[in-house]
C-alpha cells in the first residue's frame, strides 16, 4: 500500500466515523412504502333531497327551472346543487297510455305527490341482521321527510315476496309495515287501496312461487 493510498483510506475510515457520530441521535427517517403500494384517502358525501316550492309575486307556481336556477349553502358555504326536478300536480293516467292519450279516452287523474315503494330483503344473519336494523331506522326517517302528499308502499322478500303495506299516505301505517318487513313471516292479505294501487295488481300466487328477490320483482 503507497502512502497516498493509506491516507485516502484513513481520512474515508474518519469521515464515516464523523458520520456515524452525527447520525447516532438523530431520528431515523420514515420507512419508504413498498413499491406498488399508494395512499388513498376517501370522502364520504352525503346527497341530500330537498323539497323547494318556487312561486312568483302572485304566488304561482314558476316551472321550467334547472339545477344551475337554484343556489344552495351549507354552514353558510356554497354547496353544489345536482340536479332539479319539477313535480307538478294531479296528471291524466291510465295504465299503458301517455298522459296525452289517457287525457282521450277519460283516464283517472292521479293523485297529487309522489309514489314510494320501499323494497327490504329480509336475512337472520348476525351481519346482514345490524344492517337491516339501522336500514329500518333510516328508512321511517326518510318517510318523517316525505310530504303530506307523497305515498308510500312496502315490500319484502324473505323466503318469497311479500306486499306489506299498499300506497298510502299514512305515517304509523308506512312505520309499522317497515318494522314487519325485515323479519321472517307474519305475512297477511294486504287490501287495494285508491287508485293508484300496487296490491290491486299484486300476484300473491307468482309472489309465493318467486325464488329470488329479482324474480320476485319482474
């Protein structure tokens, strides 16, 4: 070994020694993530429905409005409004005709408000079971929103369709059928009520044959 290269070697042995010192008590820097793997955050946003009753100065009702009409604020910030729809009054109906053709020939005028159907498939599993639960209390707090015209009907499915409750506007009605939906059994001859009427089209023989929830359905 030359003496050049014994002094290079002596003053690289000192230098990582002085590093190796330095860096004794200092904190070591975070662990890099494997490679292929990323950091993902997500948001959840809730949508909210919001029932708007726009009027003129003689208290007419305006239509033809769209989603960029309508500004909204959340905690006094801008929130985005989706989309608007506009959901006028009784309308000509009959059942396989437009209203124009149903307005012809006479058809029933339809109530005003909205029709509802809640669909609850019923399962005793431990995980399926908490789901349910909090699923029925969402949904009587969904219907406490409706408004006074709107109907609803339910309907579940355990070992076959089952129709609880027709169209209506009553809430404790709406409330108890919910409750009867996500159990077993009880099941009970539902009466047609006011047109529109879902149990006045309802087969209960197809229901009682139907394997699958989908089957159920069509």
């Amino acid at each position: 070994m030359t003496v050049r290269t014994a002094m290079r070697a002596l003053a690289l042995a000192t230098a990582l020694a002085a590093v190796a010192a330095t860096g004794a008590g200092a904190v070591p820097p975070p662990t890099p993530a494997p490679p292929g793997m990323t950091v993902r955050e997500r948001v959840e946003v809730a949508r909210v429905v919001v029932d708007v009753r726009v009027v003129d100065g003689r208290g007419e009702p305006v239509t033809g409005l769209a989603a960029a009409d309508f500004r909204a604020l959340v905690d006094g910030r801008p929130a985005t409004v989706e989309s608007a729809e506009w959901v006028g009054g009784t309308a000509p109906y009959a059942e396989g005709l437009t209203p124009e053709q149903a307005a012809a020939t006479g058809g029933k005028a339809a109530p005003p408000g909205r029709l509802v159907v809640l669909f609850f498939q019923s399962d005793f599993s431990e995980v399926r079971l908490s789901g349910l639960m909090q699923m029925k209390f969402r949904a009587i707090d969904m219907v406490a929103k409706l408004q006074p015209a709107d109907r609803v009907a339910v309907a579940s499915f355990d070992s076959h369709l089952k129709l609880r409750q027709d169209f209506t506007g009553d809430r404790a009605r709406i409330d108890a059928a919910i409750h009867k939906a996500i159990l077993f059994g009880g099941e009970s001859a539902v009466a047609p009520g006011p047109f529109p009427s879902l149990a006045a089209s309802f087969d209960a023989a197809a229901a009682a044959r139907a394997a699958t929830p989908v089957a159920g359905l069509l």
